[in-house]
C-alpha cells in the first residue's frame, strides 16, 4: 500500500516505479538521476548540500554498526 501510494507521487513516482520494476539500465539511470540532482544542490547550495547527506547517514550506520556487533 505504501508503494502505491509513493509510485502515484505525479513527478517521481514513474521513475521509482521503473527503478523497482524496470531493466537494470532504468536503475543505473535513476542513481545517475540521483547523483546529478545531489551535484546540481551542491552548485546551488553549497557547503549544506554535502553536509547533510552526511548527517542523516550517521544514525543508520551506527545502528547498522550495533546490530553487527551484537551478533
């Protein structure tokens, strides 16, 4: 159901739709769409654009790192 919902979202919802359906050159082209808006931000934002990404990976690979550790 949350799928549905996320695949109907009218500008992203087709390409994730064809990024988890589609042929494996659909999910090259979507992490290459990916990685040029997060360049585009950088150019347009700045400092903030690298910074955050970065921030919001921190707590995902430290429970990632605890959930490793306790076995």
């Amino acid at each position: 159901m949350l799928a549905r919902m996320v695949f109907s979202v009218p500008v992203f919802g087709w390409m994730l739709r064809e990024a988890f359906t589609g042929p494996t050159t659909a999910k090259l082209l979507f992490i290459l769409n990916l990685v040029l808006v997060w360049i585009l931000a950088i150019a347009y934002f700045g400092y903030p654009a690298i910074i955050l990404p970065a921030l919001t990976a921190v707590p995902v690979i430290f429970t990632t790192l605890i959930v490793i550790t306790k076995g």
